[in-house]
C-alpha cells in the first residue's frame, strides 16, 4: 500500500471540515495532518461498527 500523500490528506480533512480555510490545513505539519486523518479514521470505523451491531 502507498503511502497517503500531503495532497491526499488536505482534501480528506477539507471534506471532513468543509468551513475550515483551505491554507488553515495546509500550514498544518505533516504530522498534525495525519494525526487528525487517523482520528477521524478511527470515528468512523468505531460509528460503522455500532451500525452494524445496531442492526443485527
């Protein structure tokens, strides 16, 4: 698997964040932005597994 570029990340976390400026993100580090991608990552893969246990 290759590696999630800087690129890749900014616009996750603009669709994520849409009200947020767009430079707000880009002048994140790189490290921020992936802490941020992995925790909202995590959120969601922690709500679909309620859904899924909701609907058994």
């Amino acid at each position: 698997m290759k590696p999630i570029t800087r690129d890749v990340l900014i616009n996750a976390l603009l669709r994520y964040f849409p009200e947020t400026p767009r430079v707000s993100i880009e002048a994140m580090s790189d490290e921020k932005l992936r802490i941020m991608f992995q925790h909202i990552n995590n959120e969601n893969s922690f709500k679909i597994r309620q859904m899924d246990y909701i609907s058994i």
